[in-house]
C-alpha cells in the first residue's frame, strides 16, 4: 500500500515538473493544473475515508501504524497541494505580466486566465481539508474530522466552477 502510495506520488511530482517546464502561461497549462487539482482532491478524500475507519476502530499497535503512514501521506499530499497552488498564482501573475507587455504597445491585451485563480482557491481549501484530517488523526478530536468534511464539501464545490 505504501509504495504504491510512493508510486503515485511520483507520478503527481513528474507531472508538476514536466508542467512547469514544457509549458508556458496558457489554456495547456490550466487544463493540467485543473487535471492535477482533481487527481490529488481524490487523493484526498481517500485519506478521509481511511481516517474516518480508523477513528472508528480501537486503536492497537497495528492500527497506530496505519494512523502513522496516513498521516505520513496525509503530509506529502499537502506538500504537492501547496506546490500545485504555488505553481497556479505564479501562473496568474504570469498572465498579468504578459498582458502588462502587451498593453505597452497598445494592443488590447488578453485577460490572464481565471483557472488559476480558480485552481490556488482549491488548493488553499484543501490545505485546510488535509490539515484538519491530520489533526484528527493527532487528536482523535472530531471537530476536527467534521472540520475536514466541510473543507472537502467546499474543496468540492470549488471544482464544480472548474
């Protein structure tokens, strides 16, 4: 389970990498952005559903190692959130710099991409969806797991402008 987990998280980092380098600010980028945003929010609520069998379930030494490699996961999942959400802003403000040049010599210029906007609003929800899921499993504190479900109702209501 773990190294698929490691496998997968691979292929997301090879992903914003070949993203960040093979394209420029343009509807490319924003459509792998927008691919990528979907694939780590699945991701994520599959960590839910796991921390929520595990808040359910006694805790034995078996069961904490388990806790341990989700939050692990839960951790290296938010590492590639906040990266995706850096990668967006600086994308947008991309935009806005290209289209600052083009308005220089006096051609209308392109409004920059909204996605992106879009995309950083995701990802900022589901740092706070990630972190609350991670305190739950710290704490066993349910607020924090109700926490969670509402940070993945509105990460999921955020994808739908997607």
């Amino acid at each position: 389970m773990i190294s698929r987990f490691w496998a997968y998280l691979a292929a997301i980092v090879w992903v914003l990498v070949l993203a960040q380098n093979s394209f420029g600010q343009d509807s490319g980028t924003a459509k792998v952005y927008r691919e990528q945003v979907i694939q780590l929010h699945t991701r994520a609520k599959t960590l839910l559903a796991r921390a929520e069998e595990l808040g359910r379930i006694a805790q034995t030494s078996a069961n904490q190692r388990v806790t341990i490699d989700t939050m692990d996961e839960i951790h290296a999942l938010n590492n590639l959130v906040g990266s995706l959400e850096q990668d967006a802003g600086r994308s947008y403000v991309d935009g806005l710099r290209k289209a600052a040049e083009i308005a220089k010599t006096g051609r209308t210029p392109p409004d920059p991409d909204k996605t992106f906007l879009v995309i950083d609003s995701e990802c900022s929800e589901m740092g706070f969806f990630l972190g609350s899921l991670d305190n739950f499993l710290q704490t066993g504190d349910r607020a924090f797991l109700g926490f969670a479900k509402k940070g993945d109702e509105l990460t999921s209501s955020i994808e739908a402008v997607l």
